[in-house]
C-alpha cells in the first residue's frame, strides 16, 4: 500500500489499540484524595504526585512543540513557573521506527511504543506560596496479549480489508475523486472496527497483559532550580491474564513514599479481582489492602463479592456484599436483607474488568 495509506492504517490500529487498553486498565487520578485511595495506573502519573492536574496541559507531538513546551517551565528570572503541564509519548515526538513486526515480536519496541512521559509543576500545599512543587511520571504497557495492533492474525485481516478498500490507485490516480476516497477511508474505519469485533468474539483478543508507571516529585524553595529537594514517589505495576475464556484476574499494587523535613511514610496497597461471566450471569470477588508504616491503623482490608443473574428481558437480579458490590449498582434500586444486598438492574453491573477505588 502507499506510504499514506499505511500511516492511516497505522494511526487507526493504534487508536483502537490504545482504546482498548484504556477502557480496561487506565483510570486518571488528579486530586490527591482520589489518588491515595486508587491501585490503579492513573492516566498522568506526574499529576497525581503533585495533587492537582496544571489547567493547560501541552500535548507536544514533535520536537519543536516539546521545545517549546519544556521552554516554558523556566521563566525569564530564571525561576520554576507554577501551573505548567506537560504529557507526550516519545515515539510520536521522535519519530522512533517503530514497525509493525517490531511491535508485535519485541518487548523493547512495544514498551516504546506504549511509553507516556509527564511533566507537571505546581505551587506547594500551605502557607509557602513562594515554593514550587515539580513531579516527573512515566507508564506504559510491558505486553498485553489483548492488543490488536500485536495480533498478526488480526493484522493481517485488516490488512486484506484495506487493499481491497484502498488499492493502489486509490489515493496516487490524479483522477481520483476526493469525496470518493474519503467514503473509502471512512469504510475502512468501520471495517476495521468490525474486524476487531468479530476477533474479540472468537477469544483471539484474549491474554495477558502488564503494565506499569512511576512518578518521582521534588520541591524548589522559593521557586528555584538549584534548590531541589526529594519529596517522594509513587509506583503502580497491574498484571492480568484470563481464566478460561469466561472470566479474567487482575492484580494491582501501589506503593507511595512521602518524605518530608521530619519524616518519611511509606504505604502499599494493593488490590485483586477475579470475574466470571457471560451473556446470562456473572460474578466478582475482590479482596483489597493497604499497609503504612506510620498511624494508629496501620493495615486495612476489605473484600466484596457478588453475583447476578438475567432473569428477564432488559432485568438482571444482583446479590452481594461489600463496598465494592454497592457502588457497581449505587443507581439501581438496592435492598439490604440479612447483611446481603439486593439489587435489580436493567443490564450488567458486574462484568466490569477493573478495580474500584479503595474507600
């Protein structure tokens, strides 16, 4: 196919890709309240160290926009400004040769490829206005056996799809109509989403996946750069894999570490869950922890469970117990007998494949 072709292909394999990913395992965190109480990946790591998302985050996707980005952290004094956010993916930015065949057969490449770094500076928590507060994050995916872009069956599928949709002569003939080619590549974007669908319901999208990110933050007394002092960091790691092709498990961990002039705090948490289900009826056990080694309550732990049944059309019957049972269903008309609750809902609630927040 054209160079301009593969790159459209590319860029919708990816978004797909990347949409997947995101519905199941990536959930932003921006305030520092939420932050404490989640085991999951945020969305910008960097952001949740500092407590707060900056209101204008630059996107750069090329090296002059990072340029530029990276050129409005110091203003003229030579001093940190408050309030800056930045958020890019290297290989974008960089334009690192990340092939097909190297995504999918090398671990290095799709880290790369999958690779979200993240700035943010803001003013520090309490009466020292004059202080600034600097986080630098990174995430990516290790492998995950779910992605399309990685699958060689579904690529090759979708790319039978597109030389039949965009031959050659598609976008080269000087001929060509343009309203003509955009109806082509607006098919080829349904067609790929059917292609994705249809792999997803013969189980091909099915595997394993790891994942992980950090975020490292400091502070400059008086907003200045050769002042930084080491404030702490957080780190999250989440693995999953199916059970069979009826269910999946997912673990996530988190560990936080605070330093401050007269003290440090170290905190894990950490979080499991395992759901079975189909069409009919489904079913969740979800085990939750958290360890600190400061405070009088030093380890918490809370488990849930629950299960629901479609009893008829447009109505399923849900039973459970735990925190975690109670906010699936939070909007549907819920009973609490003998310490178990009951629900009725008008679909699923409990197929979700990801963790709730801690309370």
């Amino acid at each position: 196919m054209p160079t301009a072709i593969t790159s459209t292909v590319r860029r919708i394999h990816r978004s797909a890709a990347l949409a997947t990913y995101a519905a199941v395992l990536l959930v932003g965190a921006v305030r520092s309240a939420d932050a404490q109480a989640t085991t999951r990946i945020p969305e910008i790591p960097a952001f949740v160290l500092l407590g707060v998302a900056p209101s204008d985050i630059a996107r750069p996707t090329t090296a002059r926009e990072l340029a530029v980005g990276l050129s409005n952290v110091v203003d003229s004094t030579g001093q940190a400004r408050q309030g800056v956010g930045i958020n890019f993916q290297p290989w974008f930015v960089f334009g690192a040769p990340v092939t097909r065949r190297r995504y999918r057969e090398s671990a290095a490449w799709y880290s790369l490829a999958n690779l979200d770094v993240s700035f943010g500076s803001a003013r520090s928590a309490g009466s020292d206005t004059t202080s600034t507060d600097v986080a630098l994050g990174a995430k990516t995916v290790f492998f995950d056996r779910s992605d399309p872009l990685a699958s060689a069956v579904v690529a090759r599928e979708v790319g039978r799809v597109a030389r039949a949709l965009c031959p050659d002569t598609a976008f080269t003939d000087p001929t060509t109509n343009l309203s003509d080619a955009a109806k082509r590549l607006k098919c080829l974007v349904t067609k790929t989403d059917s292609v994705y669908d249809a792999a997803a319901r013969r189980g091909d999208l099915r595997g394993a996946a790891l994942s992980g990110a950090i975020a490292i933050g400091g502070r400059l007394p008086e907003s200045r750069l050769d002042g930084l002092r080491y404030t702490g960091m957080s780190t999250w790691l989440t693995g999953s894999f199916p059970i069979s092709r009826v269910g999946q498990f997912l673990l996530q961990t988190r560990f936080d570490r605070r330093e401050t002039a007269d003290s440090t705090t170290n905190v894990f948490s950490s979080g499991a869950r395992a759901t079975l289900g189909g069409r009919k009826a489904n079913s969740f056990v979800e085990m939750l922890g958290q360890w600190s080694d400061r405070g009088s309550d030093r380890s918490t732990a809370k488990w849930s469970a629950g299960v629901e049944v479609h009893t008829a059309q447009d109505l399923w019957l849900a039973v459970g117990f735990g925190s975690t049972f109670a906010t699936q269903l939070r909007k549907d008309p819920m009973r609490l007998i003998a310490n178990v609750r009951w629900a009725l809902a008008s679909g699923p609630r409990l197929g979700a494949d990801d963790l709730r927040a801690m309370p």
